[in-house]
C-alpha cells in the first residue's frame, strides 16, 4: 500500500490493503496501536492518518523482528502459529 502520510483513509481501505478483517483494524484503534479520527458526532465515521499507518506498521515490522516471526527453526512454534 502506498501511503501519503497527509491523507485520511476508511478503516475497510486499511483492512483490505493489509488482507485483514475490519475487525482486526478496529482492535487495533480500540487497544490504541493504530491512532485513528472520529468524525461526526455520536458513531460517527473514523479515519486513520496516512502517517498513523506507517507508525503502526513499523511497529508491527519491529515487533515481528522481536519474536522472530518467519523463523520455522522450533517446529512447536511454527505448528501453533507462535502461540506454543
């Protein structure tokens, strides 16, 4: 996905560029590792920042870097998807 960071994006445009639910975005703004605007009052719509994106997913790069996610050297861990 590219991004400009000065643009405001849907939830459902973020959720379908990085092949996830709607939901799994909405946690992510609830739990508040991705910032995102409410617009409008009562619901209201949300949007996230083009910049906002780019922080989340370099938090996700460094997290994935943490675990070692994509190292299948412990077969335990690989089967269980890294929950063992």
């Amino acid at each position: 996905m590219q991004v400009e960071r000065t643009r405001l994006y849907r939830v459902k445009t973020v959720a379908e560029s990085f092949d996830v639910s709607v939901a799994t975005i909405y946690r992510a703004v609830e739990s508040g590792a991705l910032r995102a605007i409410r617009l409008g009052t009562g619901k209201g719509a949300v949007r996230i920042p083009g910049a906002a994106i780019e922080n989340y997913l370099a938090a996700c790069e460094s997290a994935a870097a943490t675990r070692g996610v994509g190292d299948a050297s412990d077969p335990a861990e690989f089967a269980t998807g890294g929950a063992a």
